[in-house]
C-alpha cells in the first residue's frame, strides 16, 4: 500500500518502550503517519509528538532497541521493544516488533524525501 493513502491515518501503530534523558523506559502507544509525525500517547492521553524530515535516519543499535536521529543538533530517540509475550499480537498497521518499526521509519523518510 503507498503510503499516501494513509495520510490521514497512522501507517503504523504500536506500544514501544521510550527511554527518557535519564534512560528509565516508558511504556507508550505510537503512531507514526505518512507525512513523518510519530505521536505517542500516554494511556490514552496524548504525551508529545515528534517529526520526522528528510535527513532522518532509523538504526537499530541492539537486538531489542533503535535510534531515530532526526538531524544535526536535534534530539534522538531512543525506542525499545516491549515483552511480544505480553503485547498485543500483530495486525494490519499494528505491530510492537522493533523490526517493523525500523523498515516502516525508514520508508517514511523515503516518502518524505520523494514528496519535497
């Protein structure tokens, strides 16, 4: 599917482990979007909102953890996967698996590149 048809609706949502500044990990619902908006949600409350641009770029740096650079001198963010034991299973557009993550990141960057 393009990821144009999904701009209104995230391509990819999924609960992810986010590590704060002091490196404590966070369990958060995340939405990523076609136009590079990755929001996540405490519960059901809306915690931040981060952007994605064309020099972005998404590493995993450990079996079970990855980077989002999302340029020089901006912030990086640091993810992890949760227990898949305990997590919901994976759908269409749901998934925790940290592999998904990265190939879906990594595609909306391509797709922002190609629209600017």
């Amino acid at each position: 599917m393009s990821l144009a048809f999904r701009e209104n609706r995230p391509i990819l949502a999924g609960l992810l482990l986010k590590k704060n500044k002091w490196s404590v990990k966070q369990e958060r619902r995340f939405e990523l979007y076609a136009d590079g908006k990755i929001k996540y949600y405490k519960a059901s409350e809306w915690a931040g909102t981060f952007e994605l641009t064309k020099v972005s770029k998404t590493r995993k740096i450990s079996r079970f953890e990855l980077e989002v650079a999302f340029g020089p001198g901006k912030k990086t963010l640091l993810l992890a996967q949760v227990d898949l034991a305990n997590a919901p299973r994976k759908q269409e557009f749901y998934s925790c698996v940290l592999d998904d993550w990265v190939e879906a990141l990594n595609s909306v960057v391509e797709f922002i590149n190609l629209q600017k």
